[in-house]
C-alpha cells in the first residue's frame, strides 16, 4: 500500500490512479492528520508520497513526526515539491527523505522512483547483517549489539548499514555525505565526523568495529 499526500485533489486522484494501474495499492490523503488517522487503524504503508507545500502542517514536518515514530521511521518516503529550489530539496533528503519529485513530473517518472526506492529500502525483505557482536536487520531497522536492541537515528542507521555492507573498503566522507545526505556538502564533512561519533557511543562494545582511516574517511571490517 502507497500512501499519497497531497492536498489538489486533482493531483492527488492522477497519482492514485497511475499506481493503480502498474500493481501498487494506493490511498490518497488531503493532510498529514487524514494519513495518521488512518494508521492509528493499524496499517502500515510501504511507501509515503508526501507534499511539501501542504495547508496547516507542512510536509517536512510530517517527515519528521513520521521519522520520530517507532512504527513508521524505516518507511520509505519520497518528497512532492513544487519549489526548484535546492534549499527545499536538502531540507527533504536531511530531514529523512528517501528522494524527491519537483512538480511537474511525469507518472511513469514518478513510478519509476518508487520502484527504485522501494529497492534500496529492502521492503518485504528479512535481509540481516551481521558483523562481531553486531547485528543489522534492514526490513525491521534494528540494531542490536549483543542482543541488546540499540535505538539509532535514521541517518545512524543508514550510515552504519552503508559501513557494512562495504565490508573492508574505506568509504570518504563525501561518499557518506552524498550517499546519505543526499547531496554534496561541501565544507561541511564534519557533519559525518559527528555521526560516526555518537554512532559509536550508542554501539559501546560494538563502536571498535568503526576505523578511522586518517585524512580519507571510515571503514569497517579492515583487519
């Protein structure tokens, strides 16, 4: 099921139906309120299609209550957005977007990034990483180091996972901060250098796992 927040009806009723008509499940919502009603009922979606410019509460911070949700945080969501400007984009992927859509767009552009997001998030899948005493289960995003649940961030858990999976080669900080972030910022790689710091605290035993590769970035795994 494809969630759909957009307050023109038009909009809104164009986009149901694309997806209707390439296999996805889609319900459409004119406010963030209408789509957490909804979810109180019990039903999770697999992805959330979310307007930025939305009347009363805007879609970033939607982003963010649905982020700060235990039950929600690891949904995909991709941004709607009529501004160009790259502002509102950084704030998106930042704020914990997964991609974004600048209006006007194409439908088959549009279900293109849903199947692609819906990939890279692992939905439907049971996928496990395990290094040490470390374990990385992708589909529920948990972290547990020696059994022990360990509640991360969302762009903890995305830079541990994209650690992992890299498994004995050095990633730089631009990489992490394209990757992650979602777009170059330049000036500012200390952004990973904080995150890999907290990261560690919260992994305890766990944190050695992380190296610092002096004046190029992080790995794990190097020995």
């Amino acid at each position: 099921m494809i969630y759909i927040v957009e307050d023109d009806a038009n909009i809104r009723e164009l986009v149901i139906y694309t997806l209707q008509s390439t296999g996805f499940d889609a319900k459409g919502f004119e406010s963030g309120a209408d789509m957490f009603a909804q979810m109180k009922d019990g039903e999770k979606p697999e992805l959330i299609l979310l307007d930025i410019m939305l009347p009363g509460e805007d879609g970033i911070s939607i982003l963010k209550k649905i982020r700060r949700n235990v039950d929600t945080k690891s949904v995909p969501v991709i941004m709607m957005t009529a501004k160009g400007a790259e502002y509102d984009k950084v704030l998106g992927l930042d704020s914990g977007a997964d991609d974004y859509v600048t209006k006007p767009f194409g439908m088959m552009e549009l279900v293109s990034r849903i199947k692609a997001v819906l990939r890279r998030s692992g939905t439907g899948q049971e996928e496990c990483l395990e290094i040490g005493n470390l374990c990385i289960q992708i589909a529920k995003h948990k972290v547990s180091v020696d059994q022990e649940e360990v509640d991360l961030t969302y762009k903890e858990f995305k830079l541990l996972c994209m650690l992992v999976e890299s498994k004995g080669n050095v990633l730089t900080r631009d990489q992490l901060l394209t990757n992650i972030w979602g777009y170059d910022f330049d000036g500012e790689t200390r952004t990973v250098d904080v995150h890999i710091r907290t990261l560690r605290q919260k992994l305890k035993s766990a944190g050695k796992l992380i190296e610092t590769v002096r004046g190029i970035g992080y790995r794990v795994g190097g020995n």
